[in-house]
C-alpha cells in the first residue's frame, strides 16, 4: 500500500469480519450509509458474476474503464517495489485506489477470511464488526470456534468500537476482554437490541425491534438470519452516529427497505419457483434449513446442488436433502467437486438422484422434473448460484456471462 501512496488512509471506512453473514450486514450498512447522503463504496467478495461487482460505489460496479487503468497502475507499483502481491491483494489494492480516486466518504469493507492476516487488515476504520464465528476455513483458520474466534478479533484496533452479532458466552467475553485490553467499547447486538419478526412474505419481511432502538423495519431479503443481520447493520447505525450525523432513524429505515444481495434465498422464477442460496458451511445451511421450514415457500420437491472440492457436504446432505424428491448433483465452474463423486454421497433410497455436470442443463432438467406449485432449490455454491444467476440474466448478472 505504500507503493501506491496508501490510499486507505484517503476516505473512512467500517471493517466488517465473520464466519457468515458478512456480506449481507455489508450490503444494509453501505445502504443506510448512501440514504444518509454519504459518498459511499462497498468491497465484498466473491463476485456472483463479473469482477466488478466487488467495487461499487453508492450502489454502481466499477467500470471497465477505471478497472484497466486501476489494474495497470497497481501492477506497476508491484512491479516497481519488487512485490508478488497474492490475487486478493492486489484487488483490495485496487479498491483501494479506486475509492481514493472517486474521493469518496466511507467504504464498507468485508474482510475476504479471517482477520488478523487478511489483506483488508490494513485500514483506521470508524468501526469493526464481526457478524459471528463458526467453522468454515479450517485448513487456514483452525478447527475450533475459539481459535478462529482469535483470527477475526485481530481486525479490533485501539480505541475502534466493536459490534458483533455473535451469541456465544466465552466468545463474546473473549471479544469484550480483547476490546478492554485495547480501550476499544464492546457492543454486543443480542445484549443491545431485540428483534421480533412479523410479516414473512415472498416479497420480504417485517420485524420489531426494542433496546436501543424501538422501532418497526421492513426488509427485502428473506431468512430468519436476515433479521440478524439487519439488527446487526442498526446497532452499528446507532454506534456510527456519533461520527456520521446524517443517520438518522428516516435513513436506517430506507437504508434496510432498499439494501439488495443477490444470490441468498434470492427467488428468481415464481413460475416454476425457483429459489437460490449460496449457502455452503454448516451455519450456512442451518440458516437455509430454517428458512426453508419458516418461510412463505412451496413444498420442497427438486434440489440441484454443487458443491466447491474443499466443502463438507455432511450438512446439505444431512439437513437439506432429505426434503427433496429428486436431487440432481451438478458442478460450478470453479473448483468444483465432480457430480460423479458427489452423487455417491447422496442416499438412492431417499430420493431419486441425478448426476448432470453442466450447471445449465441440470437447471434445465430440473424444471422439466418439477411437480407443479413445488419448489426448485439451487445451493451448496456461490459460483454454481453466479451460473445460474446468467442463466436467467437476473442482477447482478443481467449483462453478463463472465
């Protein structure tokens, strides 16, 4: 970053790490922030369709033009510094610039893994949150919650606020004690805020909320754990007034209505229904199986699923499957793990199994099988839900096929 004048320090930011959920606490922040008028950018990854979906600002992608000057201009400076900067980076790098450039106001900045080592680490922001803290990541960020817990409570800085949405008693007091050996205020959401759904339709969600705010939200994004999300994205709303005056009560609520992010629980057909999800973890599709048993959906009938080589498909076949008549395994363009292999995996006796590797003609044969007034449901991917998402030229892929 000094090589390329240390464009971090050029705007404020808000530095958003956990296991699950990031994206979506991600996407209400930098929404509530551009109805409160500021300037704002948004870096989250991975993309569903093309790059430019993960450097956007007040709601708009990079444009091809400021990507190529930004790609040259970073690639000299690695060049110049004799530096091998790794893929994420030199996109954060880029993101950077890029936000710098359009001087904008505040980023919101989702760590790519982890925390303390992510190349994101490296901003003063206003506010740190951590949504929450599983198991995901294991090869790089350990196999138990507290040892992945130390990875993501590195993102805290001296005297930076913490939000965090996680429930578990020696975690949080693990995040609390680490916030008062760096003089940083502790906020915990589940000790701040209540959250009470209402309505739950296909059309979004409404729920009432009490403790530091009292007051009634709508949201469009569907799932019980959007309602977290959503209590998270206030509580950091609450904390960040101090320093943003122009939140206010009118903003949260536009900001929560109006935030999008494609490709969680996100219905792209009605006829046939077709709904997708990228979840992939186990707190993923624990939130997926919940939602699935609370939402406004049709009976499950036909599951496409794919998944990456490095994820555990215990708990889709575990939690998932056995809700679906007929599965039919398929594969993403990115390290997939091979529908030959993952088809082995599934029980015949339960339902009936297909294996079709193109993601395209595994839609295809899916809405030919599925029972009228049923469900089709896409998961186990956010690269297999990106296919998709082209496939039906719904946003953010309306234009693309990359």
């Amino acid at each position: 970053m000094q090589a390329l004048g240390n464009p971090q320090t050029k705007f404020s930011s808000i530095h958003i790490a956990g296991t699950n959920g990031k994206g979506s606490t991600a996407a209400f922040i930098a929404s509530i922030l551009q109805q409160s008028k500021y300037h704002t950018g948004l870096y989250t990854s991975p993309h569903l369709c093309s790059f430019p979906e993960r450097v956007v600002i007040d709601g708009q992608p990079i444009t091809d033009t400021h990507l190529s000057h930004l790609i040259s201009q970073t690639r000299a400076a690695a060049h110049h510094a004799h530096l091998t900067p790794t893929f994420f980076e030199f996109t954060t790098a880029l993101a950077f610039l890029h936000f710098a450039a359009q001087k904008i106001d505040i980023a919101v900045i989702e760590v790519g893994m982890g925390g303390d080592l992510d190349a994101t680490n490296v901003i003063a922001p206003l506010l740190s949150i951590i949504t929450n803290v599983t198991i995901d990541h294991t090869e790089w960020l350990g196999r138990t919650r507290p040892t992945i817990a130390q990875r993501k409570a590195g993102i805290i800085k001296p005297g930076v606020p913490l939000v965090t949405a996680e429930t578990n008693p020696s975690i949080c007091s693990f995040f609390a004690s680490r916030c008062s050996h760096l003089n940083s205020p502790f906020y915990s959401v589940s000790s701040l805020l209540t959250t009470i759904p209402e309505q739950n339709t296909l059309d979004g969600q409404s729920f009432a909320a009490s403790g530091i705010i009292n007051d009634t939200y709508q949201i469009s994004l569907l799932g019980p754990h959007q309602i977290t999300n959503a209590g998270t994205a206030i509580t950091a709303a609450f904390v960040l007034k101090k320093s943003l005056p122009a939140i206010t009560r009118q903003t949260i609520h536009q900001g929560l209505a109006n935030a999008k992010w494609p490709g969680r629980l996100d219905i792209v057909s009605r006829d046939p229904f077709i709904l997708l999800d990228g979840a992939h973890n186990d707190a993923g599709i624990a939130s997926l199986s919940n939602a699935l048993d609370t939402g406004p959906f049709p009976p499950p009938d036909t599951l496409v699923v794919g998944l990456k080589a490095d994820t555990n498909p215990q708990p889709i076949i575990k939690k998932i499957a056995p809700r679906f008549r007929r599965i039919i395994v398929t594969q993403a363009n990115y390290n997939p793990l091979p529908a030959s292999q993952l088809i082995s995996l599934f029980n015949p006796r339960q339902s009936s199994l297909h294996a079709i590797a193109d993601p395209r003609q595994a839609l295809l044969f899916a809405q030919q099988a599925l029972r009228p007034n049923n469900l089709l449901l896409v998961t186990g991917s956010l690269y297999l839900i990106g296919d998709v998402l082209v496939t039906f030229k719904k946003p953010p892929c309306s234009q693309s096929g990359q």
